[in-house]
C-alpha cells in the first residue's frame, strides 16, 4: 500500500502519511513480515472506513433533523398565520424561500416565526381578557357571580384568533355593557325611589335597601352594585310596596287631620294647640307626589295624631252641653239671616233632654245638628233671591214712608243747612216709590212659584209673606 500522506518538518503537523511512514520504520526495525503488515494496512483503512462511515451518518441525521425543523417551521408558520387570519405582520411579507441550503431558509423563517408567536402570544390575551369580561357581565346579570368574586381565566380556542373573532367578541361585551349600564341606571332609579320614600315614611333606608342586597348601599361604588335579574325584580317589588304603605298612611294622615280640624273647630281650639299639629294638617289636601318631608308620614307622626284625636275625642265628650249649643246657636244664627222663626226654646230643652238621657251618644247628636244646619243651609239659599227683593221692597217702603214725612213738612224748601241733601233724597226715593208696584208684583209670583214648588208657605219672621204682601196692597 502507497503513502497516504506525509510528514512536513518546515510545519512540524502530523499526518496520516507522516505517521504511517514512522511505522513503517518501526516494523523495518522489527522486521514484520509483508503479510504481516499487509494485515494491519487492512486494518487501519477499515477502521478509517468505519469512522468516515459515522461521521457520514451522524451528517445525514443532522441533516433530517434540519429538514424536519424547517418542515415543522413551515407548519407552525402557516397554522399561526391561519389563526391569525394573516398574511403578513408588521409590513413584513411572509417568506417563500425554496432555495439555498437548509440553514438559510431556516434563518429565513426563524424570525418571522419569533413574531407571528409573540402576536400570538398578546391576542391570546386580548381573546382571553375579553372573554372573562364577557362571562363576568353574564354571571352578574344572571346572578350567579356575586359582586367581587373572580372568575378563572377562560380557555381560548387557539385555532382562530383572527381580529374578526375578536370584534365578534368585542360587540357580544359592548352589548353586554349596554345592558349592564341601562340596568345600573334602573337600579339606580329604583334606590333613589326607595330612599325618598323611607325618608318620607320614616324608615331605615339602609336596613331596608339592604334586604334587597348588601351592595346596594350608598358607600359601594356604582360598578360594584348587584346588576341581577332577582336584585332588579325585589328593587321593583319593594317599591311598589313603599308606595303603596305611603298611599295607606296619606289617608290614615289626612283622615286624622279632618277629625282634628273638626275637634278644634268643635271646641275653639287655640291657635298655640292648632300649631303643635301643623306637620299633620299640612297635609290634610295633599297629592301624594307632594308629600316629600322627610318623616312626614312616620309612624310616630300617626300614634302622635291618633292620641290627639282620641284625648280631643274624650274632650268633647264631657264639653258636649257647650259644644251642642255652639252648634244650635249657629243653626239659629242661619235662621235668623233667613227670616225664620224656629222656637229656640224647645230646641235647646231637647239637647238638654238627650244629653241628660241614659241612651245619649254624642257623635249622633252631633251627626244630627250637622244634619240640621245642613238643611238650613240649603233651605236659606233657596229663599236667598225672595229675600233679597223683599229687603228692596221694605226699603222702599221706608223711603216711602220718609217722602210722605218730608212733603208734610212746610219749611222743606227753606235755605236750612242740609236742605238740598233732603231734595236730592226725594227725588231718589219718588223713583223708587214709583217702582214699588212692579216690585211687589214680582215679590207674588217668585213667592207664590216658591211656595209650589216646596210644597210650603213662605214665611218672613214667622207671617207668610203673600199676606204681607197683601196687607201692603190693601193698605
């Protein structure tokens, strides 16, 4: 076998020829035989062929392995673009190297990779923080995340993660913020209620808000309140029955304070007393949007009136004798303006009469005088226009009766101071005297057409007035 190599001694490197000469040297020395060294010639070139053998394998696993790394880049390039829904990143257009050795297409696709996973990375994110948004707004309005708890983050399908699904997401949370803003503006609305209406009925508003739900206190802030269907629905419910108690009290109120008018005016009640019960009767005509004072309509304010009137109550029942002749004197006073007679007497014995009886119930003898005064009333405002014409009738009469005095009367046209005064009257009262006749005719027909039509004479201080009437004529 030839030299494979040599030995240079200007560059002192050992090499394959160089060695295999020093054993040859060696075995010329030794004094092998040719077989002998023709053997281990053999033997060296084989154990050459088998190092060459590895080096070439190891190569050509290498080289796979490149090859299934630039295979497996590819794929994860195109599945991440393909989740993406892109084409291209940051204005760099996606690489279609084919040629060059393996090394550089993988230096070609490496960094785009590194980009495409870190964008990948952050709308993972985006996908996953619009998600919990999502789900958090569904439980609170469902109620079945309770204020303040955390949800886990959510799974996020990493097979599409386009910027489409991600508006698709991001509209499906605005609507979902929508409704949780318009149901905060009502629960807001249904707070602000219930707090006006505890405030006017003199309710704890705290304890009662709180009933609804713990959240819905005013220290809690706006974004943290209970924003479920159940918390909506009891907000409603409750105010609905806040109304309705403030309805109930109103008329328990306004009932109250008519009963005390009644009482005060029924005994001449003071000014000074009136005034302690002002918060109740301020009230007596109210609509029930304009009942707003705060405790206007407490329970205390109800007790406090309902003692009043049950002590007013036991009041009137020992002034009863004073309080029934107020009442016949103002009856009495409606007939006289009338012109009525009534025998005041006996009227008066019959109260002394009930009142002294074992039977007496001051409320029914109260009901009965109102009862008489109400048809007093009616009665005097049914003979209003006769009476009016008679008080013209008798004043002309009067002025009548003073013309005939004053043409009696020699010296009326002296120079006496007042004399013109006197002639100024009598002309005015000719006028009238003139008109008597028409006034006493109309004076028959209203009273006869009045006393028709209620079945009854008309009487003027106990004489029928048609007889008055015709005295007047005769006369």
């Amino acid at each position: 076998m030839g030299v494979a190599g040599h030995n240079d001694p200007l560059l002192g490197e050992t090499t394959c020829g160089s060695l295999l000469q020093q054993l040859q040297l060696i075995w010329d020395e030794v004094g092998e035989s040719d077989d002998d060294r023709d053997k281990m010639l053999l033997q060296l070139e084989q154990e050459c062929l088998d190092v060459y053998r590895r080096k070439v394998d190891q190569a050509s696993s290498s080289r796979a392995r490149l090859l299934q790394q630039l295979a497996n880049s590819k794929s994860e390039l195109t599945r991440l673009l393909s989740s993406l829904g892109e084409l291209s990143i940051s204005g760099v257009i996606v690489p279609d190297k084919t040629t060059g050795t393996i090394k550089e297409q993988l230096a070609a696709t490496s960094p785009f990779l590194e980009q495409l996973c870190r964008k990948k990375e952050k709308r993972v994110k985006e996908f996953a923080d619009v998600q919990l948004q999502i789900q958090t707004i569904r439980g609170e309005i469902a109620g079945t995340l309770q204020v303040g708890d955390h949800l886990e983050m959510p799974h996020v399908n990493e097979d599409d993660l386009s910027m489409k699904k991600l508006n698709e997401f991001l509209f499906e949370l605005q609507a979902l913020q929508k409704e949780k803003s318009d149901r905060l503006h009502k629960i807001l609305d249904f707070v602000s209620s219930v707090h006006d209406l505890c405030s006017v009925l003199g309710m704890d508003f705290l304890a009662t808000v709180t009933e609804v739900h713990p959240s819905l206190i005013d220290s809690v802030g706006a974004h943290s309140k209970s924003v479920s269907d159940e918390t909506i629905s009891r907000l409603s419910k409750m105010v609905t029955e806040l109304k309705e108690e403030k309805v109930k009290r109103l008329g328990k109120i306004q009932a109250l304070a008519s009963q005390l008018t009644d009482l005060w005016n029924l005994m001449d009640a003071t000014v000074e007393e009136r005034q302690l019960f002002d918060h109740v009767t301020c009230n007596m005509s109210s609509t029930l949007d304009r009942v707003t004072v705060p405790g206007a309509l407490a329970l205390d304010v109800i007790d406090q009136a309902e003692h009043e009137v049950e002590r007013l109550d036991q009041l009137k029942a020992s002034r009863m004798k004073d309080i029934a002749f107020k009442r016949q004197t103002e009856l009495e006073d409606i007939y006289a303006q009338a012109h009525i007679a009534i025998d005041t007497s006996a009227a008066r014995d019959r109260i002394l009469s009930v009142i002294d009886s074992s039977m007496f119930e001051p409320s029914e003898l109260l009901a009965d005088m109102e009862n008489q005064i109400l048809k007093a009333k009616e009665e005097a405002s049914s003979r209003k226009d006769i009476l009016e014409k008679v008080d013209r009738w008798m004043l002309a009469c009067e002025e009548e009766s003073w013309l005939e005095d004053y043409s009696r009367d020699d010296n009326r046209y002296s120079a006496t101071r007042g004399a013109h005064l006197n002639l100024k009257r009598a002309e005015k009262a000719r006028v009238l005297v003139n008109k008597i006749p028409a006034i006493v005719d109309m004076l028959v027909a209203k009273t006869q057409a009045w006393e028709q039509e209620h079945n009854t004479a008309f009487t003027y201080d106990g004489v029928a007035l048609l007889a008055m009437l015709d005295e007047y004529r005769i006369l």
